[in-house]
C-alpha cells in the first residue's frame, strides 16, 4: 500500500513515515502543499495523511484540488481542534480527521478501516431508509420534507453503522473509530448521537444492546 504523508514538521513527518515503513506501507513524505499536489497527479496513492497548516497551500486547499478529479482516501491531521476547521474538512470531503497530538497506533488503525472499507467496495455513497437518503460523501442527509440538519460526527456513525450491519458494535469501539485520542470525557456520548439520529432520521433501524452498544438492522 502506498501512502503520501503531507507535514511540514518534519519530526512529525519522520516519525510517521518510520511508523508505516516498518508497518510494511510503501511511504512518501511531502513538506508543503504545492509538493503534495505534484506528487499526488504524477503517482497513484492508497491514502494520504494531510496536514492542514502547510507552508504554500494550506491542506485544505490541497484536498478541494485533489477532489477535483480524485477519490483518493484522505486522512487530515491537524493542531486544530475548533469545529470550523473540522466542518470544512468533511465539506471538502476529507474521511476522516485527526488531532494532533495523536496516537501513532490509532492512526494506523484509521488507515486500515479505510483502505479496508475502499477494498470491500461494500457501502454506497448514498444510504436509504424509507423516506431519509444519506450522503455519506457529501455528508448531508434528506427526507420527504427536505434536508435534514446533521454532524458529520453523526454522518459518520451512521456510515460506521452500514459498515457493520447486523453486528454490534460497543461504545468503546465507536469511541475508538471516531473519536480517538479526542474521546470525550463523557461516556454517554455515543447514546446522544445515537438518539439524535433516530430522532432526526426517524430510524428504527438502529437497535440498543443492552449493556454492550448498538447495531444497524435494515429490515427493520
């Protein structure tokens, strides 16, 4: 698997690209935004890890460049943790999101869930429930009525939800996979998202097991 890592820092940059080399991952380091870009349309990438303050071109610039003609799985990583530097990385279609400092471990775990979830091929773009369709890409969500207002962070559990349907999922798996290092100090954080996708989505599908979490059940 080849991956382009995006960071100006290069300590970070080293240790990272060590971290994947000794994984068995084929790695390339960029420094800057102009570079990633350069190297992103002259060779093909499994995944790339970009992030978002680089010298240049800012990693969110790469990513609405890169979205322009390429799908390619992309990880932000980030010292930013405010909600408008994470809202304007999934409207840029960015996977997934990661702040610094994180884990190392973590991390490559977040990169095997996507080339694994890239692999499968298994879980449409668009998801559909009765009257409710999902967009996993573009984040969005749209009933009979018109759209619905939804977090990405609750885009994100749905989609982890498909991902998985008919096996449940713990609360600290869905924390592990979605949160990471920035899990909340609250360990009711998962029900709240969970009853607030029921409650904006009108799903019944979403079913609580006691004690343990939640699974997606489409035929319900």
């Amino acid at each position: 698997m080849k991956l382009l890592v995006v960071e100006d820092d290069r300590d970070t940059s080293d240790g990272i690209c060590e971290y994947f080399k000794v994984a068995g991952y084929e790695v390339t380091a960029a420094y800057d935004g102009e570079n990633a870009l350069e190297l992103a349309g002259l060779y093909s990438y499994d995944l790339i890890l970009l992030d978002v303050m680089l010298p240049k071109l800012t990693g969110l610039a790469v990513l609405h460049e890169l979205r322009k003609s390429s799908n390619v799985p992309v990880i932000m990583l980030t010292a930013i943790g405010d909600e408008y530097t994470q809202v304007a990385s999934f409207d840029g279609m960015a996977d997934d999101y990661v702040t610094k400092p994180f884990s190392i471990v973590l991390l490559e775990k977040r990169v095997k869930a996507l080339l694994r979830r890239g692999k499968s091929g298994d879980i449409s773009c668009l998801w559909r429930h009765k009257d409710v369709t999902v967009d996993f890409a573009g984040f969005t969500a749209e009933g009979k009525n018109g759209l619905i207002d939804v977090t990405p962070r609750e885009v994100m559990l749905l989609r982890l939800l498909a991902e998985h349907r008919g096996k449940v999922l713990t609360r600290e798996r869905i924390l592990d996979e979605l949160w990471g290092e920035d899990r909340p100090v609250f360990d009711r954080t998962v029900d709240s998202h969970i009853k607030n996708l029921r409650k904006k989505l009108n799903l019944d599908c979403i079913v609580t097991i006691t004690g343990v979490g939640y699974k997606l059940e489409e035929e319900r």
